[in-house]
C-alpha cells in the first residue's frame, strides 16, 4: 500500500509539473478568499468550512500519538520521509477533489454530494460501477473504526489518564455532544469544523512553540539529526534501540499516510459540499490541507519531542508527546496535551461522521441518512468504554481497501485532471472563478 500510494502520488506530481508545490502561497491566498465564494457558486457550504471539516478528519490523533510513534520506532530520520510523503501527497490530494467536484451530483434532497464513488461511476462509466460500490462499501465500514470508535477510546483513555475521569462518563458526554452535531447534517458539522478546527489548532501550536522557544538552542542539532538520519539510520541512545533506514521510511512514510489521510479519497468527499464554479479551485484548497496537517502541525510535533531529549526515553504514542510537553511545562504540560488530544479526536468523529455517511448514501440512498446519524452516535459510546485494540487492526485494513479502488480511478482519471488544471492555471483562466 505504501508502494501505491506514494507511487500514484508521484505519478501526479510530475503530470501535473510539481503544480502543488509551486502554488504553495497561491493556495494559501486561495484559502482565504474561499470563506466569501462568488455568487455563481453551487454547494452547501463555504469552500473553507469543507477544508475545515476535511482537516477535521484528518488532525487528530495521528499528528500527536502517530508522530511520535514514527519517531520512537524509525527515529529522527522518520519525520524527513514523513515530508516526502506530504509533499508528495499534496497531489494526491489535489487530484482527489478536482474529480470530486468535476463529478458530483445533487441527490434527492437537493445537496451536492461527491467523491471516489460518484467519480469512478460519473468518470469512468457504468463498467467501473463495482469500483465505486468497493469504495462505499470500504468507507462506510472504516468510519465506525478509525474515525469514531478508536478515537472515542482514545479520548476516554486520556482523560482517565490525566484526570481519573472514569471511561463511561466520558462515554456518555461524547455521546451526547456528537449527536447535537452530527445529527444537523453538513451543515452543522462545517459551522462546527470552521470555528472548532482552527481554534484547537492555534492553542496547540502556541503550546508547541512555547516548547521549542524554551529548548531553542536545540532546534538546529535536532533539524540536522532528523536530515542526516533520514539517509544513515539511528544508533542506539538512551532508551531508544537504533534502527535501519528502511525502517525510518517505512515508519515515516505509513505515519505521514495515516494523518493527511493523501490516498484515501476522504477530502474530496467534504469538498464536494463546498460552494466552488471551479473543481481546480477546490483542489488548490483541499490540497493545502495535507501542508497544514503534515508539513507544519506534524513537524513541530516531532521537533517538540526531538529538542525536549525525550526521543530516546523508550516510550512511544501519546505518552512520548506527553513528556516533550512536560519537560517544557512540568506539572501541567500533560494536561495541556490531553485537551489538545480530545479536540483533535473529536473533530475526526465529525470529518468521519460525513465520509462514512455519504458512502451509505452512495449505497443504500438518502434512507439511510438518520438511521446512520443514530448508528454513528451511539457507537461513540462503545467505542470510549470498550477495548478496541483488535479494532485498530481491521480499521487499518479497510484503510488500505478504500485506497485502492481510488488510486486506480485517480490514474485512469489523471489525463482530465491535468487538462483542467492547464485551462485554469492558463493566462485568464483564475479571473473567470
């Protein structure tokens, strides 16, 4: 899986001229101009509020827990291959919306609806209807795992932890509020996602950087350490037991995966419902979402657990991130990161809540929209008071079974997406958005 998605990937990058990595600042500036769409946009929410709640499914416990695992097992070293797998990713995910929106349809209760399934069966034809059926049929199964019940557990685990707040209270409140927001639909996840995401982020990047500025003398020895192991591999220290090249990228590269979530086709799903007259647009917005989630939130997550010494401590997942925290903070800084933690899971019940949602209604029709909301919510609730470490395992695999179906659509599709990229990347083509 690892060979396919960064193959596609950087099967992209060079159709499309390394287009997402030039127009960095351009999709920043695209991000701002996409809270106010213009008048002859169609969709249900704000292009912003859709990477909003696209970030949502994708910032969670991965950039904190996953992070710091790709560190403990593969060393320094992962975090550079965790870069190549964002950037290279950035097209991935670009090319996801693009046919997303280029491929959407309106359903019967009139909303834009999009995403792998709707382009395989709207691009590539009734002949790769199965395709986009195994998408559907994946992705809804995959949402109750990794994007409700495992980050429920995860959520409960870390306030017992840090608080003694028993599992079944936690169970029950996170039961509650998830209802209040995912049964209002789309448009209550994207008004949640566009105020929630960006707040959660902002607190937990000023606490990481109050990390670094404290342990600032040790920034440029851990950016050369993480540079030179990515090629060298790591000699034991402390703690940590040393590991092989191979094994810096294989750990980097399956972390950087599991939290920008480049591959899966879940992006193009939140986008879909975003007001756009333009699939390119779209694209240029969602595929800053993979910079943000990796290049910036996962990189001072690492550097943070590299300048702090804890690397080394032996420990690994959330607890690894919770020393870097209380090295620099001691006696709340783990306090700080449990918040952070439980805002990050939440939202990912949110982003989730959508995707898995819009495969049943691919599936099964709009019927299954309410049945589904009160599925999703109470699950919520067995996955915060369960045990789930099987449930890790058959979350990861339908990860993998949902990729595959999009990344043979994203290479059959590529020659569309590159010809709409030239046409509104072409002189005048931005002016008529």
């Amino acid at each position: 899986m690892i060979v396919l998605i960064i193959g596609t990937g950087l099967f992209l990058q060079l159709r499309l001229g390394f287009m997402p990595i030039r127009k960095l600042v351009y999709g920043f500036r695209m991000i701002w101009k996409s809270r106010t769409p213009g008048s002859d946009a169609e969709g249900e929410i704000t292009p912003y509020a859709a990477l909003m709640t696209a970030l949502s499914g994708t910032i969670g416990t991965g950039n904190i827990a996953g992070v710091a695992t790709a560190i403990a097992v593969g060393g320094p070293g992962a975090l550079f291959w965790m870069w190549i797998t964002a950037f290279v990713g950035m097209a991935t995910k670009y090319a996801e919306v693009v046919v997303a929106v280029k491929y959407r349809e309106v359903d019967d209760k009139g909303e834009h609806v999009g995403g792998p399934m709707f382009a395989i069966k709207n691009g590539l034809g009734r002949h790769w209807h199965w395709l986009g059926t195994a998408f559907a049929f994946f992705g809804g199964l995959a949402g109750f795992g990794i994007g409700n019940m495992v980050q429920a557990n995860g959520i409960a685990a870390a306030i017992e932890n840090s608080f003694g707040v028993q599992t079944w209270i936690t169970g029950i409140v996170l039961t509650g509020v998830t209802g209040l927001v995912v049964l209002g639909g789309i448009r209550r996840i994207g008004a949640v996602a566009e105020k929630v995401v960006p707040f959660m982020a902002i607190i937990y990047l000023i606490c990481v950087v109050v990390v670094l500025a404290l342990f600032a003398g040790n920034i440029p020895a851990a950016l050369a350490t993480i540079v030179s192991d990515a090629f060298t591999g790591t000699a034991a220290a402390g703690g940590f037991l040393g590991s092989t090249i191979l094994m810096a990228m294989q750990k980097g590269v399956a972390r950087g995966i599991f939290s920008n979530e480049a591959g899966l086709g879940t992006a193009g799903i939140a986008q879909a419902s975003g007001s756009t007259s333009n699939p390119v647009f779209s694209g240029v917005i969602g595929m800053m979402g993979t910079f943000i989630d990796t290049i910036i939130i996962c990189t001072l997550t690492g550097l943070a657990i590299m300048v702090t010494g804890v690397w080394t401590s032996g420990e690994t997942g959330a607890l690894l991130s919770s020393l870097a925290f209380e090295a620099a903070l001691p006696g709340y800084g783990k306090y700080v990161l449990t918040i952070c933690l439980a805002l990050f899971a939440f939202t990912t019940i949110l982003g989730w809540a959508y995707y898995a949602e819009k495969c049943w209604e691919f599936l099964l029709g709009t019927v299954s929209e309410k049945p589904f909301r009160l599925m999703w919510t109470i699950a919520v609730f067995f996955g915060a008071t369960l045990s789930l470490d099987f449930a890790w395992l058959v979350a990861d695999t339908l990860n993998a079974l949902m990729a595959i179906p999009n990344l043979i659509s994203l290479l059959l599709l590529s020659p569309i997406i590159v010809k709409l990229t030239r046409e509104y990347f072409a002189p005048g083509g931005e002016s008529r958005i």
